[in-house]
C-alpha cells in the first residue's frame, strides 16, 4: 500500500509592513502581511487581523483585503502622529485547505508625521478589460470601445447592440465597435473561470477604493464644479455632482480617489481635465450608487461602481467602466489607459 500522502502544513507569516520596531511610519500607511501559502480569504477579516494603539490597545476601525497571499488592513482614518500601533494575526487565519495559521504573528511600530504618496488600487484581472460588468452591457451604435469587454455571470445574450462576430473557438468574439476582445460567461473555456476571477477583482477593489483612509470630506457639499484638486483620497456621504470642468493636477505617479456613497454625476459637456502629468490608470472613482455621464461629457480614470454605468449620447471616458450590475453606452468613446 503507497503512505497516505503528508497533511498540508500549517501557514506562516513570510513578512510584514511597516516593518517590526519601524519609525517614522507615514500616517496615511497601511499594515501588511505575506503568507507563506495561498490562505481562505473568509478566515482574513478585521477579526483576525488587527490594529491596536497605545498600552490600552485601543482597537483601529478598518478594512481587511485579501489577495495573492498577502492581506492588507487599511485603517478607516490616519494614523495619529507619533505614535505606537501594534498589528496581530491570529491563528483563527486559516489556509485554502483550512490549516490555521501555525502561530500568532505580532509586530509594532511607531508613526512619524508624514504623508505617503498615495498607492493605486489594485484591480488584479479586472485591469484587463474597458468594460466588466455582472448583468449586462448595452450600446446604441456607433460606439468606439479601445480594449476588451466582458460580462459575467449574465451570458453573451446580455451584450447587446454590438452585433457580435463569434470567433472559431467560442472562448471570445469580435465587434466593429471593439477593438478588442468581447467575453460572456457562456463561451468555452477558460474564459467563464476567467471572468469568475475577474469580477471576484472588481469586487475587492471596489472593497480596496472604499476602505482608504480620505484626506478631505465633504469637499463643496458634494458639488466639485470648477475645482482643480491635488492628488488625494476625497470622501463624500452624499451624491458628488460636477456640472462644470474639474482639473485633477498632479504628477504621473500621483494618485485620486473620490469615495462616494451615493450616485456620481457628470452635467452634459462637462470634462474632466488632466494637468501636470496625471494619468487616468491613477484616478478611481468608488461610486456606492450609480454613475451618469450626461451627453457628449468626458471623464477620466477608472469607475468602480456598486451599481450600473451609464454614458449618454456622445459621452466618453479615458479609463475602465467596472460594474457590478450594468453598463449602457450610446454612442460613446471607452479607451482603456495605458499600463
């Protein structure tokens, strides 16, 4: 008889950040780990990684994110200044095949003053596509879309106006709209554990956009028209409108989120403009409700939306349309940014 095979071994803890005994740790960082194996997300929360402050351990609101071995806790606000945090794994984090952590990793640091420049959200294999959406994407010709679009789980009945070419291998098909591929979660494999994997992105970095720590709130009242903003996490608990040009003016590494938790809206003719060397692949719009682009307006960046996307006539966007329900278009100009 052949020896069963060993059991798994138990995880552990490769590295951290801020680094154990670090100073001078920015107030805007976030605390991280990397595991020596792939580990169940579900086990990965802000029960069993914390934040504490202070010899009371006074518990750190925050997000926990979870992705290619490594788990990320963003704290809900800044860090005070000058102060000491102590961040814990406990062995309630378990494996992919439910093998507990093999021992409590626990480390500190102390903040300094500063802040870091801010970091991209990661969208895994979401960044691949123009267009994702879970329910459906429409468009009344002629649309131009640069870059591939996808649709899952709905099936490629849901893509509609684009008069799909199927291609011979049934794993995309082709449109005089797109230039790119177009995937529905109905074609042949790989592409519905693709697109399982690319939607399961979207969702955490709608998760990641959400759980940054904002530098302002409630910037205008949720009316930005006219503003020009330097780079920066922006939060709004209400609707954001812009009824006139916005200027985002940065460098080409600066980065922009605008938190929002209700609807984005953008007045018909409105633009949003780049300065200074800004990049539309580092600006993220986290829309809890639902984005419109009125006719003929023009946006900038990656829209992370909970809810649908909807471009009016002759609108356009240099960036991603993520959805987790629908995206419509009507005769609209989508370019995917460059890397």
């Amino acid at each position: 008889m052949e020896a069963p095979p060993p059991p798994p071994k138990a995880p552990t803890v490769l590295s951290n950040t801020p680094l154990s005994g670090g100073t001078g740790v920015p107030i805007n960082e976030n605390a991280s780990v990397t595991f020596s194996e792939a580990m169940s997300s579900a086990t990965l929360s802000t029960t069993t990684f914390t934040l504490t402050s202070g010899t009371a351990a006074t518990p750190i609101p925050g997000t926990v994110i979870y992705a290619n071995a490594k788990a990320v806790f963003w704290p809900a606000a800044h860090l005070a200044s000058n102060s000491v945090y102590t961040a814990t794994i406990t062995t309630g984090a378990k494996s992919a095949s439910g093998v507990a952590l093999a021992a409590a990793h626990t480390w500190s640091f102390t903040t300094g003053t500063t802040l870091a420049a801010g970091l991209p959200v990661d969208l895994g294999t979401a960044g691949t596509f123009a267009i994702l959406a879970k329910s459906g994407i429409s468009t009344v010709p002629a649309s131009a879309v640069t870059g591939n679009i996808g649709v899952s789980p709905a099936a490629a009945t849901y893509i509609t106006g684009f008069s799909l070419i199927a291609d011979a291998t049934n794993v995309f098909s082709t449109s005089t709209q797109v230039v790119g591929k177009v995937y529905a979660a109905d074609y042949a494999v790989p592409t519905p554990s693709n697109l399982t994997t690319a939607i399961g992105d979207m969702q955490l970095a709608f998760t990641d956009a959400a759980g940054r720590a904002p530098g302002v709130t409630e910037l205008g009242a949720g009316n930005i028209g006219g503003m020009t903003l330097i780079p920066g996490v922006y939060k709004w608990g209400t609707g954001l409108l812009i009824p006139v040009d916005v200027t985002l003016n940065g460098s080409a590494t600066d980065v922009w989120i605008f938190q929002i938790a209700q609807t984005l809206t953008m007045s018909s003719g409105t633009k949003i403009l780049l300065a200074g060397g800004a990049l539309p692949k580092n600006i993220f719009w986290q829309v809890s409700g639902g984005v419109e682009l009125g006719t003929t307006a023009h946006c900038e960046g990656v829209v992370l939306t909970q809810t649908a996307v909807a471009l009016r006539t002759g609108a356009s966007i240099n960036g991603r349309l993520l959805a987790q329900t629908a995206v419509t278009i009507d005769g609209s100009t989508v370019v995917a940014p460059a890397p």
